[in-house]
C-alpha cells in the first residue's frame, strides 16, 4: 500500500453501475481505490443490513492491481462494514458513495442506500460523502460533475469533517452554476397505493406516489437544485432533537 490515502468506494445503484464507474475515475487521482459495492441494485435500502441470510463478496480484481473492486450480495451499509472489518487491512482516508442516479435530497436522504452507505462510513469515524445527481436515466452525462467532485474531495481530503457529519452532495441537470451549502428542505412523498390483481387472482399494490415540497426557503437544497446549483448538505446520523429534552423532561413520568 502506498502512502496516498486510502478510498473506499461504494454505491446503492451495483457495481456496474455507470455513476460509480465515474465516481472510482476521480477517486483515482486522489488515492489509493478499494471498490466494496453492491453486486446488483439496492436503490431505496436505506440503512438496512442483512441478518437473515449469509453475505458473499467475490474478488473482481487482484488485490495487488492499483485499483481493487469486490461486489457483494449484501445492501450499501453491508458493504461498508464488510469493507471495514474484512477486506480492507487499515481505516480508509475517506468514502465516497455514489454517483446514484437520482436525487438523494431533501427527506429522501432517509430512504437512500447511498447515503446509508456514506453514513455508516461515518459511523466507523471516516470522513464519508453520498453523491447524487438528479437524472435518473442509466445514460446520464456525468463528466461535467467530475470537476465538482474533485473540488469537494479535495476540500474533505484537506479539512477533514467533524466527528458524526457526512456530507450530502447532490447535482442538478447541466448547466450547474456553482456549489451552495444548504439545509435539507422540508418536503415529503405523498404515497399512494396501485391495487392490481395479478393473472392468478391474487391481489398485489405497487408504491406510487408525489414528491412534494412544503419548504418555501431559498436556503433549501430543493431550491438551490431548482435553480440550477449543485447541493452540499451537513448531514448527521445523531437524530436526537436535542431542542426537546428540556421540555419534555417536564412531563410527568410518574404512574
């Protein structure tokens, strides 16, 4: 191993993905690459691990090459872990999540395998960025974010991150104006439910729904998408509100 830093690399979208394969070009030049991702797509996993079944990784590179790549049976998170306690024989630098292909902004941060994956980075103390860019087709265009990339992982590769913050980096269509650091709109899906019947009889729903933005902020990560500026959110895995203890410590506890 050599003394560049150590990347780890992962995904929600598989290995084959062609965001991740543009997210390991610009790993690249800054560091050493291990690639532990997904061995097919895991979109929407959110931060689920697998506990009810056997994991499996299979070695796609030889680990001496300059870039290594494993893929694995598990989700996002299952990667990481794998990649930290198994593959990998120190601490990486940093992780880097992504490119998924669609939005990880706003409540969908929640829902995200991308962002799972980022911040169980974070919870093992790696400094861990989720990258995402609005266009959802497999064909997306991904050079013209690569500058930006590269601007943002110098800057956590040279600042660092505090302990329990990942970053939330999501890019609009072409043409991006810039970078803005914003907060995390509030906005939410408003589900609904196709009931079918399948050819057996059988009754069966398939999840539709509408995104909806209820956030009329300009400081918002929606807006700043909107308008055509790529996302930094400072994100963190403590979901304690803490604005609430005091007041409900005044409840009463007592049978």
């Amino acid at each position: 191993m050599s003394d560049k830093p150590l990347i780890l690399v992962t995904n929600d979208d598989g290995i084959t993905a062609p965001g991740i394969r543009a997210l390991i070009e610009v790993m690249n030049e800054f560091g050493d690459v291990y690639v532990v991702a997904p061995n097919s797509p895991q979109s929407g996993m959110g931060h689920a691990i697998t506990l009810d079944s056997t994991l499996h990784i299979e070695a796609l590179t030889k680990k001496d090459e300059a870039q290594v790549e494993y893929s694995c049976s598990g989700t996002p998170a299952d990667c990481v872990k794998l990649a930290v306690n198994e593959i990998l024989d120190r601490k990486p630098d940093l992780c880097v999540s992504g490119i998924n292909h669609g939005s990880n902004s706003a409540i969908n941060v929640l829902y995200s395998g991308t962002m799972s994956a980022a911040i169980e980075a974070g919870i093992e103390g790696i400094p861990s960025i989720g990258f995402s860019s609005v266009d959802h087709s497999w064909n997306a265009d991904f050079e013209p974010l690569k500058k930006h990339i590269r601007t943002i992982t110098r800057n956590v590769l040279e600042n660092g991150l505090p302990d329990g913050v990942v970053l939330n980096v999501n890019f609009p269509k072409e043409p991006i104006k810039g970078i803005k650091v914003c907060r995390q709109a509030k906005a939410n899906w408003i589900e609904e439910f196709d009931k079918r019947t399948s050819p057996q009889g059988k009754e069966y729903y398939w999840l539709t729904g509408e995104f909806v933005n209820l956030d009329k902020g300009q400081d918002t990560d929606l807006y700043a998408l909107e308008n055509n500026y790529a996302t930094i959110v400072p994100v963190q895995f403590d979901l304690t509100a803490h604005h609430f203890i005091q007041k409900l410590n005044t409840w009463n506890f007592e049978d």
